[in-house]
C-alpha cells in the first residue's frame, strides 16, 4: 500500500470506538417538532431521514478519497432511540467495560438523561413489541430456547445487486412516478397505502441526492483553502463525483465507489438493519468501470487499488452500534457484517473470475483490516489459480476469506423459488446466510437453542436452569423404554417452541411493517417500488424469514450418547445419567469419562452418529420450512452461532454427551470442540451428510496448525479438501490458522498480541477482545495437523 492508505489505515485502526448521540437528537428533534403526526407512518420515516440527511455533520478526512461516514467522524457510532433505547446504566456499561467499550461524553449522557430518554420512554419498538408478545414466548426468550434480532437492530442483511450501477436516482424516481402512474384506486383496496410508500421513497431518494451534494459544497470549501495544488485537484474531482451521483448512474471506478458508500451510509442511518448491508459482488459490479477505465488508459491496476484500499478503510470506520444485554451475548463483536463476494458464476453460468477478483484478494491481503469481511465464491467452473490465491491469503492467519459453495448456493435458492438467474447473482451475506442479491429481503429472525430441547425433554417440560415449566408434558426421561420414545418427545417438543418461535416472528414482521418501514432501502431492492410495498412489507421479489439452528454438534453427541449407552449397550442407566447431569458430573466422573470417550461422536464420519445428527436435521427443517411468514414467503432454516453458542451454552445444565453445565455449545455445524479426532476430511464428512441444499447456509469451522499451509504442497492438500467438501455439496468453510499455545500467550499477554486475528464464526476479530469464555471455546476447537 502506499503512503496515503498506510496513514489512513492506520489512522483508522488507533481510532477509537464513541458513541454519537447526532443521530438520536436528530430523530428525536425530528417527531418533537409534530409534522410526523400529520403524514403516515412511511412518509413520517422519509421525512425523519430527510431530516437526518440534512442535518448529520459531513466529515472530510485529510487524504481520504471516498466521503462520508456513519456518525459524525470515524467510529463515531450514532444509536437508534425509535428502535431500542440506551439506557443510563448501559451508557456506562458501554462506556467503562474491559471489552470493546464506546467512550460516552458526559454531553452524551446528559443528553440521554434529559432529552432522549424522556420522549422515547414507552414509545421504541423494542418495547411495543415486549407489550404485545405473548407470555410463552418471553419465557422461552428468558429462559434461552431462541433469542430474537429487535434489540438496539431491526430485520436486515440484506444485500445490493446491480441496480445502482446501471440507474441514478433520478432513473429510480421516474421508475417511483411509473408506479404512481399505474395506481388503480377503483379495483386495488390497498392502492391509497401505495401511494403513501412511494412518496415516502421519492423523498428518501431527494434526502440522499442532497446529502451527496452537501457534500460536494463542503468539498469545494476544503479546496478553496487547500495549499498543496495536487489535493486541491483531488477534492475538486471528489466534489464533481458527489455532484454526479447518487443523482446519475457513475460512468467510473471511482464514482461508482462513492456511489456504493452513500447508499451504505443511507441505509445504515435510516435504520440498523441487524448491523449490515452489503455491496455483494463487488468484482462483477465494478468490472464494467474497471475494464472500460483500463482501455481508455483513464485508470490503471494501481490506481484502482488505491480507491479500493480507501474503501476497505470506510468499513473499517464503521463499527456496528454499541450492543448490551442478550444481543452482545448472542452476537459478541462490532464488525458490521458487510460481506464482499467474490467470483462465481455468472448470470448465464459461466465462470466470473476476473482480473480486478485477483486485485480485490490482493486488496484483502494487505489491508489485513476486520471491515469488510471477504469470501470468495467457488464454482466447479473456477479455476484452481483462483482458489489458491485466497488459500495464501487465508495461511497468514487472518480468516479471512471464507470460501462458498456457488454450485450449492444456486441451488438453495432455486430450491426456495428463485430463478436460476437471480440465484446466480446472488450469494451469501452476513456470516454464511444466501439469498438473491437486491431482490430479497432475507430476514434473520433469532437463533434456536436445540440442545435446549433436549434438555426440556429429558425434564418433562421443565427447564432445571430457571425452575419453571416452559414445554410439554411428554414424560420424565425414566419413562422411556426405547431411544424412538424419547426421540418422539423431543420432536414434540421441538415443534412446541418452533410454533412459539414463529407466532412471535410474524408478530414483530407485522409491528416492524406497520411502525418502522425503511423508504429508502425499499428504493434499492426489486420490486419494492412495482409493487408499490416497503421493504419490510413483502415488497421484496423474494422474501425469506431465516430461523438459525445452533448446535448440531452438541445435540448429536448427546442423542448418540443416550442412545449408545442407555438402549443400545445398557452401560449407565436414565436414571443414573440424570442424577450425574443434576449434579454437574460432580462424583459421576467414571460416567462422563466413559461418556466423552466412548460414544459415537459427529465430526468422525462415524455412520452411527451421523444418522443421528440426520435425524435431527431432518426434525429441525420439517419443523420450519416452508411455515408463511406474513409477507407472502417462507421460513427457512440456517444453522450458525455468531456467539450464542456461548450465550447459550451459559443457560444449559450439564448434557448427556459429558458437557458440563454452563460450557459453550458447539458451533456452527462444527463438531464439539475436540470431538473430531480422526482427522479433517472425517469432519467434512460428517458434514457433508446433512442436505446442505435445503438450508439458507451452514457454517463449518476448521483450525489448522501454522505449518499445514507453510509450503505449496500443503496449499493443495487444503484446495483439495475444499474442493472435496465441496462436490459432497457442502455449503461453506473457514478457517483458522493458529496453534493454541499462540492463543494461550495471548490471552495471558494481550498488550503483546493486540493485532492477533481469529476466526470466531462467521466473521473475524481481534482475539484478545473476545470474551474469557470465547477465547476459551477457540482454544479447544482441535487444531488438524495434517491429512
């Protein structure tokens, strides 16, 4: 990198993380003013953001290429009052605790205290829906059988496809006055609500439009005092840009760049939409620019470099807003979940790798930056030189890139109804989730504790951790005189909660659609504005509601236990393993030994536990797919953990598989931690027998020594082992490069190893910022040392 990005970036890696207040006052200057009470509920929200456009403080960074920011200077994260409010004690949870705390002024806290707090006390979404839903489902919440995404977020990671490549927003708007156009107020009862959602997105278009050109204003201003001629040049370009668009489709590399960043920074202040938006596939957008630039000799491969080392370091100012309570335990970090893909197919099937893919991968490997996370998408189709490539990038340790599955990806969605072509355009976003870029609302809804269940049924529909009955009465575990009765409870039970689970989603689909519609997201995914519906409202083309199974691995082992020792060889008797799990395995400790050593275990390619974490996958997805949500789709299912798996692991007793009580789950479709012992292709094979197909994404996680990927030989080894995966139509894999005792030192020693980056699940992170609980989890995944 060049001197400009090396002080840029790191510039932005010594910033340090504060909490803006700017937005909460602007929103709730915004509804105090009492205009929000004349218009309806999406014009309101158009007008707020208008608001807020108008109004945030524009930030210019001295050398920086690419304007704009999510607060008021770089990691200055604004907070959302409408959605969830702060209160007193978490501003200075935020502010004081030992891991990623948000420095908050005493202006902030004042402010809070005496302005934002008072008005929206009673009136945020969070509590509306905490009003409404029914008692079952907060007990369950409580009690740690499923979280849900509506705390300080709300429904998103969704995912941009080409449109603002091709369209201005002055194109988007004729599209809005088409619409208009077509409204039939005879024969559609609902076109009067159509006409006030797409006044409500012309506004948001205008409000972004002006924003763009502020500042465009403000970088004239900074140029006209400028010294250095070169600079001066420079910001008389980037306020020509600004100028340009989002109003006009960009005719270069770097206004299609700025273009992308003011849609980024527009939804991500209209809203929190669980943290993230994405731009996609950023090789196939930005190849068109990149090609014709190159030829017309108005850009070169360094240049172009540049702008994107310059975009890495926007991302990379943005952490996601401060979390407290259950949702930075389910989701522990403040990376911002924007996914870059790359490679895949194209359109019509054919290989997509391009030159600028290679650019993109060397961009990741020297910015070594958290923000953007990065994949690469692998089809069949592409070539061996491809996946190498990010193989290389992936030794260094950073983990990052994750690598897809195209070919499994296509078909998941196909499978949900897409058409082959949009599924080709799509891909995975957040941690491992698919869908069709910019043309579906792809909403993560919580994730679902299925070890928990267990847990429930072994007790009768108790839950031992809180005390209260929360399931059915299906028959305490003595009962049960063969594996099938007790398999049979647990499913009933399992269907208990996923009907608990899913009533409660439609219910917060509806409050979100009805309080909070997003107008400006809704601009930029088909076929919101043909449909004349808000983005949360069903007016996506597809629209997806993803329940997150977490802890496949976990639930295996502990079904295969009981199943093994109990029915099959009769070593330990039901009522000899629940006096053992009531009491933590204390005094029990031949059992557990016999347990942790003996049972069939997943991650092992062991067909007897295998059929077992089937049979579970099997329950799990009948259970949801294909239940309505209520904006014309379907549930479907995925299986990560972000964290829970901690969280979640905290409110369980000990399990049947030797786990002791409050010990994290298993991750992803990962197996339990040290479980996996003969080796990694043993791991993908076991994984390889759930139907990857039928899910929305599934994460695996690996750890491999330093000295497996040392040299080239072991660079093959592991393309082979993905590529292998791969045709077994395995959905996704990651990898950490580490040896434990490097993760031991650190966690010992963490001002010696600030820069150290894991892989935790479906994103990386600095390993000493992670929890006591967390590192420990990563330190006993087992580390393959070889094939």
């Amino acid at each position: 990198m060049n001197e400009r990005i090396r002080r840029l970036r790191q510039q932005s890696l010594d910033t340090p993380e504060t909490l803006s207040s700017e937005r909460a006052m602007l929103v709730t200057q915004f509804y105090q003013t009492g205009i929000a009470q004349k218009e309806s509920v999406p014009v309101q929200r158009a007008l707020c953001f208008k608001h807020i456009m108008e109004n945030k403080t524009l930030w210019i960074g001295d050398g920086e290429l690419i304007v704009g920011e999510r607060g008021p200077a770089p990691k200055a994260t604004p907070t959302y009052p409408e959605i969830c409010i702060h209160s007193l004690d978490d501003l200075e949870i935020i502010d004081t605790r030992e891991k990623v705390a948000f420095g908050v002024s005493g202006e902030t806290k004042k402010l809070y205290e005496e302005k934002i707090i008072p008005f929206w006390q009673g009136k945020s979404i969070r509590e509306k829906i905490f009003r409404q839903i029914p008692d079952a489902w907060k007990n369950a919440y409580e009690a740690g059988i499923f979280t849900e995404f509506q705390e300080q977020r709300t429904p998103g990671h969704t995912v941009l496809g080409d449109k603002i490549y091709r369209k201005g927003f002055s194109d988007i708007k004729a599209d809005i006055r088409r619409a208009l156009d077509r409204l039939d107020f005879y024969t559609d009862p609902d076109a009067f609500d159509k006409k006030q959602q797409l006044a409500a997105m012309e506004i948001a278009a205008d409000a972004l439009v002006a924003y763009a050109r502020r500042y465009g204003e403000a970088l004239r201003q900074t140029a006209s005092a400028e010294t250095d001629p070169e600079r001066q040049r420079e910001l008389g370009q980037m306020a020509d840009i600004c100028d340009r668009v989002p109003a006009h489709a960009p005719r270069t590399f770097w206004e299609a760049l700025q273009y992308y960043w003011f849609v980024h920074v527009g939804v991500i202040t209209e809203l929190n939409p669980w943290d993230a938006f994405n731009p996609g596939r950023l090789d196939q957008h930005l190849w068109p620019f990149y090609k014709q630039e190159l030829a017309a000799g108005t850009l070169t491969p360094a240049r172009a470099k540049e702008l994107l080392q310059a975009f890495w370091v926007k991302f990379n100012n943005h952490p996601s807003p401060p979390k407290t309570g259950v949702t930075a335990k389910e989701s522990n970090t403040y990376t911002d979940f924007a996914l870059i893909n790359l490679g895949g197919l194209r359109a019509d099937g054919t290989d997509a790798v391009n030159d600028l893919t290679y650019l993109i991968l060397d961009v990741i490997e020297e910015m070594r930056l958290l923000q953007p996370s990065s994949m690469v998408q692998l089809s069949k189709k592409n070539p061996d030189r491809y996946l190498r490539r990010a193989l290389r990038i992936i030794r260094t340790g950073f983990g990052q890139p994750s690598v897809f599955n195209t070919d499994t990806i296509v078909q998941e969605l196909v499978r949900q109804g897409k058409s082959v072509e949009d599924a080709r355009n799509g891909g995975a976003s957040g941690c491992v989730e698919a869908g069709a870029f910019g043309k579906e609302a792809y909403l993560l809804t919580g994730y679902f504790n299925i070890p928990k269940i267990l847990e429930i049924t072994l007790n009768d529909g108790l839950d031992p951790v809180s005390g209260k009955t929360l399931g059915l009465q299906t028959g305490l575990a003595e009962s049960f005189e063969r594996f099938e009765d007790l398999f049979s409870a647990f499913e009933k039970q399992l269907r208990h909660f996923i009907d608990i689970k899913i009533r409660g989603n439609n219910m917060i689909e509806r409050i979100h659609a009805g309080n909070m519609p997003v107008p400006f997201l809704s601009l930029l995914i088909d076929d919101c504005i043909a449909n004349g519906k808000d983005y949360t409202d069903g007016g996506a083309r597809y629209n997806t509601s993803y329940i997150q199974g977490v802890g496949i691995g976990s639930i295996t082992d502990a079904l295969s236990a009981i199943r093994y020792h109990v029915f099959d060889r009769k070593t330990c008797t039901m009522t000899g393993l629940m006096a053992a799990l009531r009491d933590d395995f204390t005094g029990h400790e031949v059992l557990r030994d016999r347990l942790l050593s003996e049972t069939p275990r997943y991650g092992n390619d062991d067909d007897d536990a295998d059929e077992v974490m089937r049979q579970v996958f099997e329950l799990y997805y009948g259970a949801v797919n294909g239940r309505p949500n209520t904006r014309g789709g379907m549930h479907r299912i995925n299986l990560l953990p972000t964290t829970v798996h901690v969280y979640f692991g905290s409110l369980m007793g000990a399990t049947p598989d030797g786990r002791r009580a409050g010990r994290p789950l298993s991750e992803g479709i990962s197996p339990v931690q040290g479980a996996d012992r003969n080796g990694p292709t043993a791991v993908i094979r076991s994984a390889a027998k759930m139907d990857h197909i039928r899910t929305g994404g599934t994460l695996l996680n690996q750890k491999f020594l330093p000295q497996v990927l040392a040299d080239d030989a072991g660079i093959t080894k592991v393309a082979h082992l993905v590529r292998s995966y791969f045709r077994l139509d395995g959905h996704h894999i990651q990898f950490n490069v580490v040896d434990a005792e490097t993760l031991r030192k650190a966690r010992q020693y963490p001002d010696d190893y600030k820069d150290l980056i894991v892989r935790v699940a479906g994103y990386s992170d600095y390993f000493v910022d992670l929890t006591p609980e967390l590192q420990e989890e990563i330190i006993n995944r087992t580390a393959h040392q070889g094939f």
